[in-house]
C-alpha cells in the first residue's frame, strides 16, 4: 500500500472530522491542539492546527461549490 503525502493525510483527517462533527470540526480540532500545547506536545499541537486549517479550506471550496481532490 503506497504511503499517502502529508496533504493527502491532513485531507483525510479533515474529511473524517467533518464527517464526525460537522459545522464544529474546525473547533474540534483547535481544541485538540490547544490541549496538546498544554500537555507539552507542540509539534502534535502543530499538526492538529493544520487539520483545523484543512478542514476550513474544505468548507470554503464547498461552499463556493468546488470539490476537494480525494487522496
């Protein structure tokens, strides 16, 4: 099985937030990384804003009606 690139995973986790939270996924990820930086794990903390980011850019095609590429 190939390896998929770090966008390619950082759609799928934000394609699964969604799925999961909907309108809150964005949130529900800023949460996570701010509860990482607490715990003192920065570079995790890092990923999950850029999953936030992710979803965000993913709203923002769907709501302009464009479709995100599938990984």
């Amino acid at each position: 099985m190939a390896q998929l690139s770090n966008e390619a995973q950082m759609i799928r986790a934000a394609r699964q937030l969604i799925e999961m939270h909907g309108s809150q996924a964005a949130a529900v990820a800023e949460k996570r990384a701010a509860h990482l930086d607490q715990c003192g794990e920065p570079m995790t903390a890092t990923t999950w804003r850029q999953i936030a980011d992710a979803v965000r850019a993913i709203e923002a095609r769907d709501a302009a009606g464009h479709s995100v590429p599938a990984e």
